[in-house]
C-alpha cells in the first residue's frame, strides 16, 4: 500500500472544493471544532492557573502579613516599658526638670539602640515632646508639638496608636507605634517609638511578584516598586483630603497623585486585575487584597497575569493543534479507507471482467465448435506450403476419410479423382499462390468409398491476431445434388417449353395472320404504285417500287420462317446487332405514321451502349407493335402531348428498353385482360400485338410490363439479351 502523501491528497482537496462547494460547509465545521477545543481548552487552563495562582497568593498574603505583624509585634511592647521608667514619670510630673529630662533622654536614647528603633520620645497630653531619643540632635523631637498626628490623638483615646507617616522633623518615613502613660486614670503622657520598615520593604522588593500595603486612605505608602508609593489607589474623599492634610502624614502639603494603574474587576471578590506599565514596559498583574483590621491597612500581593495568559495561550495551542491532529488523522484515515474501498471493488471488477471475459470465451468455444459441428459447409485449413493443419466433420464425411488420416498431409491429397489429378494440381497451386477465383472453382473429388463428390471450393487467406498470413482457409461445398438437379431442371424447362409453343399452336395461326397482315398490306400498297407507274410513271421509280415489294415478300416470308422456328426450339436466330442500328430501322418503317400524326419521338440511349445478341427481326417487331400501340394511343391528343420517349439502359447485364407515351394509359378495367390474345379495345384491331410482344420477350429470357406514366400515359418495358 503506497502512503498517501500530503501534497497530492491537498491538491486532490482543492480540486473536490472547487467540484463541490458544498463542502466548504464541512471544512468551516472542521475548523471551527478544532478552534472552538482551542477556545474551551484555554478558558479552562487559564481558570485553572488563575485557581492555582490565587492559591498562591493567599498563602503569600499569609506570609506577608506575618511578617508585618511579626515587626510591629516586635515593638509593641517598648511603650509599655518606657512609660514604667520611673524617670520618665518624674519627668512627666516635673517637666521643666532639666537633669530629669537630660537622664530620659539618655535612657530613650539607649533604649532606642538596643531596639534597634528609629526614635522613642515621651510627650505631655498636650503633644509637646519632653525628651527624645535623638535629643541633642540637628533633628531633635524635644520642644516641639505633635499634637495633631494621629498616633497622639489615638493613643490619648486608649489603645495603641499606629500611624506610617513621613516624619515631620526628620522627613523620614516610619512607623510610629503611640502608648499613653496613665496614672490613676489620667493621662500624663504619651511615650511614642518610631520604627522602620525598610527591612520589610526589602524583603518585598526581593520576592517575585509585587506587594504593596496601603492606609485606610488607599494611600500606598510601602510597595515592592518604590515608585507606587505615596500614589492614592482610589481617589480620594473630602474626608480622606482633610485627615490627611490635618494628619501630615505624608509630609507638609504633599500632593498624592493616582496610581498609574488601570484596574478591572475580577472573581473572586477581592480579585482584580491590573494594567501598568513599570519602567517602560506593560505588566499586567492578578492582584488580591487582604484588609489588616487592626491596622487600618489593606495588604494587596500580585501575581504576573501574562503568565497566566501564556499558560491559557500555550493549552489553546495544544488543543487546537491536538484537535487538528486528530482531524487531520480522521481525513488520513477516510482518504485510506476510500482508497482501499476503490482498491476492492477494482479488484472486484478486474476479477468480475476475467470471470466475464472466461465465460465468453467458453461460450464462443463452445459456439465455434457447435457451428463446425453443424456446418454442411467442408472446411479445410493448410499452411503455407499446403499442409493440411484442420478439417471439420463436414469435409470428413464428405470425403469419408478421418481427421487422422488427411491432418499433416500435403499435395496430392488422398481424395484427388484420379482423372482429374492434373486439374487437382492445378488448382491447387493457383489456391496455394493467392491466385484462386473469389468466386470459387469446381472441383470432382473420389470419396473413400470410390463413388464422386462434385464440390465447389472458395479460398481465402488465414491471417493470425498480429495480421500475419500463416496459411489458407477453404470452405467446400458439396454440389453434386444442385448438379444433378439443375441438369433436371434444364431438361424439364425445355420440355414445357416445346408443350407451350404446341398448345398455342391454334394462337400462333392467329400471330401468323397478324404478323402477316402489315408486309401484305405493303405489299399491295407498293403494287398498286407499281401498278400506276407502269402505266406511265418514271421507270426508276418502278424498280424502286419493284425492290420494296420484293422486300417485303421476303420479309413475310421471313416472319413465317421465324415464327416455324419459335414453334420448333426457342428463339431463332441469335445475332448480334447495335441497339441505335435496330431503333433506327423500326422508326424507319414506321415514318409515314409518326409524319401524319405529327408525332414527335424523343429518343434517349446511352452513349456506349453494348451491342444486342437476339433473334434481330423479332425485336423488330416487338419494338414496332409496342411503337405502334403508343402512335394510336395518341390519336385524338393535343398537340402538346403528342410525343414519344424511347429510352435505354443497362441493368443486370441485359438492355432494358422503355417506350412511353403521353396518351390516355390504360384504364383499371383493362389492365388485367391486357396482354390476354384478342383483347382489344380498337375497331380494327386484332388484340395480338402485346402477347405476341410478350412472348417475343419471354423467348429472349426477358419479360414484358407496363406501368402508367407519372402525369398521364403509358409505359411499356421489356429486355433482351446484350452480347457479351
Ligand atoms: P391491338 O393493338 O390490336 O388492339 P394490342 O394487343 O396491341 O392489340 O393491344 C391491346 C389493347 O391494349 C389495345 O386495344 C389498347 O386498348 C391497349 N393498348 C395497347 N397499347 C396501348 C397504349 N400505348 N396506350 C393505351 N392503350 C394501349
């Protein structure tokens, strides 16, 4: 089996698209299915790695967050302590004291190293800072109020104060965690450490996806980029405004610009999704917010979202490209089982046509051998050089010898009559050189049993399928009982004859008188001219008129003669004579008749007409009565129809001769009793001329007939015999 290789099977697709359009229709449906598995495959990737990275970002909140509070933890108990320093209160209750305020501000001082704090300072309830921990100091808290940060109010409310501010002082950043110091119920200061939380903002920066952790303001004021910070996350209310400016937070009339964020909703609640561009480049990010209650703050933690759309990306590709695969696979496997389906039912047909073919080839076995079986017909095939290499049943029984016994023989063969041998030679020879008559020669042939076979034999050349001659192939035919019985016939044909002429002796009496009746009636019209010229004529015409009667004696004499002979044995006298020559003789003769009728006679002969081989002076007189008979049957026309068309040709070697007039024709009545003996429709006619003519005809192997002229008329026919 031959692969089915791709280029040929797209081209072959091409090619049935372009056939069929219909079946765009599947492709499109093709193409959608494997777009549409793409399209659901990447929906569900991109939920499940959204599901997983939000997973992820819950537990790095976790973590966050706890580090956060791990911190500030840290700390929240050095105000507590700080405000149990006995100096500390003393220093409270005598705030002018200055070797008091000199010792807290050592001890804060010390306290705030080994805590590793940005500052600890000890205010009055009215916010002025009594000692710090960076007294002595270009930015020393001590003297100034700070009764406006929000820490200080928070901590005078009870509690502890948590603020994130920029420091008012310093312009640091920081975070600064407020206690009041209460006795009996009074406040009498508060003690405040301001921490960093620059550790935390490294770690931050350190981690792969971003942080970011804002106010109850949406004020970003810690985030792994340290651009996003002091940028408001939301925009911000009048209230918002006023606490902050009140608050400083962020220093002395700070502006906070927006984040440069664009932000979409997302599921889950909390969810959402951002687009940002950080140094220079787009990001796009998957972001989570956790509120810290007891901060006031809000963590958010980030993950890079085009992550997950190259995740989505890459399962749309793979199930597309899965789906395609699988199509291309189901095509591949219809193209092979079409392929196959053609291939058996190829088969199929090849063994169908061979099985055909056998058949057929059986049957015209069968069919040939029938047809020789049951053929009269002797054949006989030979070789070149004479060999006989078949014969069938027909020419076995016809010669009586056996297959065996003729089979591989070659001239003489074993049936040659022996009287004939060297015609046999002969024949075959003349056979054997491609010179026999296609029309067949007759052969006598000696049966094995010694009586003879007369056969006619026809030759012709056996040529193979490549259309080589390979010998000859004879078909004989046995004719020795048409032979005989055609040598029957002839005797009989003769004898009937001779019974005919006999029995229509009475007739011929009649025939004799009427043939007779024309030279007489000549006769004695010459004699009476001789007659008037003997009395005085011009003596050459005499003698003229003396030929003429002499003429025509002979020629009744003639008739008789002929006519004893008709009687006697077939026609008389065969000669042969031109057919313009005899035309020319009868129309001679009968030149007074066609003149006073005013006749014209249109005479239409071939040219190269052969001669004629009959009894002359009966075809004479068959012509002139059937000229005659049309001559009276134009009596009483118009001028116009007063015509004569005589005409000639050849056909199956015999001249058939027409004579037609434009006279009245014959009428139904007549037409049966036509050629009946002395049936006549004219007062002086004797009713003999037609049979006479007819039998004329017969006598030369011919045939008399008539039929009526198209547009009025008659037509009379007949034939005689041409010389060879
Ligand atoms: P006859 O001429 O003596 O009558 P025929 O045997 O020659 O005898 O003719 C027999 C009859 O046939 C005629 O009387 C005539 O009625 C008819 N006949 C012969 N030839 C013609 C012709 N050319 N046209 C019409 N009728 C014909």
């Amino acid at each position: 089996m031959r692969a089915v290789s791709t280029p040929r099977s797209l081209a072959a697709l091409l090619a049935r698209l372009r056939r069929d359009p219909r079946r765009w229709g599947a492709w499109l449906a093709l193409a959608a299915l494997v777009l549409g598995t793409g399209w659901v495959a990447g929906g569900w990737a991109q939920r499940h790695e959204t599901e997983q990275r939000l997973a992820a970002l819950r537990s790095a909140q976790e973590l966050h967050a706890l580090g956060l509070r791990g911190v500030i933890g840290k700390y929240g108990y050095l105000p507590a302590v700080v405000a149990r320093q006995p100096a500390v209160r003393a220093l409270l209750a005598q705030p002018g004291n200055p070797v008091l305020r000199d010792r807290v501000d050592e001890d804060l001082a010390e306290i705030s190293r080994r805590a590793d704090a940005l500052a600890v300072y000890v205010m009055d309830p009215a916010g002025n800072a009594l000692a710090a921990s960076n007294a002595g100091t270009p930015e020393s808290f001590v003297g100034r109020n700070y009764a406006r940060r929000p820490y200080f109010t928070r901590a005078l409310q009870g509690g502890t104060g948590l603020f994130y501010g920029v420091g008012l002082t310093t312009g640091h950043p920081g975070l600064f965690v407020a206690e009041a110091i209460r006795d009996q119920g009074q406040v009498r200061g508060v003690v405040i450490v301001k921490l960093s939380l620059d550790k935390v903002a490294a770690t931050w920066a350190r981690a792969t996806d971003p942080v970011l952790l804002r106010d109850e303001h949406g004020v970003a004021f810690l985030a792994t980029y340290p651009d996003w910070r002091y940028h408001t996350t939301r925009p911000l209310t009048p209230g918002d405004a006023t606490a902050l400016r009140d608050s400083e937070a962020y220093g002395h009339g700070a502006v906070l610009a927006p984040m440069p964020w664009d932000v979409r909703p997302a599921t889950p609640a909390g969810a959402f999704v951002l687009h940002t561009r950080i140094g220079g480049r787009a990001h796009s990010f998957l972001a989570l917010d956790q509120t810290l209650p007891d901060y006031g703050w809000t963590l958010t933690v980030m993950t890079d979202r085009d992550e997950i759309l190259q995740v989505r990306d890459q399962a749309w590709a793979m199930a597309a490209l899965l789906m395609a695969l699988l199509v291309m696979a189901g095509l591949y496997w219809r193209l092979r089982e079409r392929r196959y389906a053609e291939q058996r039912s190829a088969r199929r047909e090849l063994e169908q046509r061979v099985a055909d073919r056998t058949r057929e080839l059986q049957d015209a076995q069968a069919f040939r051998h029938a047809m020789e079986e049951s053929l009269l017909v002797g054949m006989r095939a030979r070789d070149m050089d004479g060999r006989i290499i078949y014969v069938n049943r027909a020419l076995c029984q016809m010669t009586g010898y056996e297959p065996e016994e003729l089979l591989g023989k070659r001239p003489p063969y074993p049936y040659w009559h022996p009287d004939d041998m060297e015609k046999h030679w002969s024949d075959s020879n003349a056979s054997l050189a491609g010179r026999a008559e296609r029309s067949g020669f007759e052969s006598r042939v000696r049966h094995k049993a010694g009586h003879d076979v007369i056969t006619r034999v026809y030759t012709a050349p056996l040529i193979d399928a490549d259309g080589v001659q390979q010998g000859w192939m004879s078909s004989v035919v046995d004719i020795t009982e048409q032979t005989c019985a055609e040598e029957r016939q002839r005797a009989q044909e003769a004898q009937l004859q001779r019974a005919a002429r006999l029995a229509s002796l009475g007739e011929m009496a009649s025939t004799l008188a009427h043939e007779l009746n024309q030279p007489l009636m000549a006769l004695s019209n010459f004699a009476a001219a001789a007659q008037a010229l003997a009395e005085g004529g011009p003596p050459g015409l005499l003698v003229q008129s003396l030929q003429d009667i002499r003429a025509q004696a002979q020629r009744a004499s003639e008739i008789v003669r002929r006519i004893r002979g008709m009687v006697r044995q077939g026609s008389g006298l065969a000669e042969r004579f031109e057919v313009a020559e005899w035309v020319e003789t009868v129309l001679a003769w009968l030149k007074p008749e066609i003149q006073a009728r005013r006749v014209r006679i249109v005479l239409q002969l071939p040219p190269g007409l052969p001669a004629l081989l009959a009894d002359r002076v009966l075809a004479e007189q068959l012509l002139l009565n059937l000229v005659l008979n049309a001559l009276q049957a134009l009596d009483g026309q118009p001028p116009a129809r007063r015509r004569i068309e005589l005409s000639a040709r050849v056909a199956g070697g015999r001249l058939v001769f027409s004579v037609a007039d434009h006279g009245p024709g014959i009428a139904p009545e007549h037409a049966q009793r036509l050629f009946d003996p002395f049936f006549t429709t004219k007062a002086d006619g004797l009713g003999l001329g037609l049979k006479i003519c007819r039998s004329i005809a017969e006598a030369h192997g011919g045939a008399l007939s008539w039929h009526p002229r198209p547009g009025g008329g008659a037509v009379f026919e007949f034939s005689l015999p041409l010389a060879p």
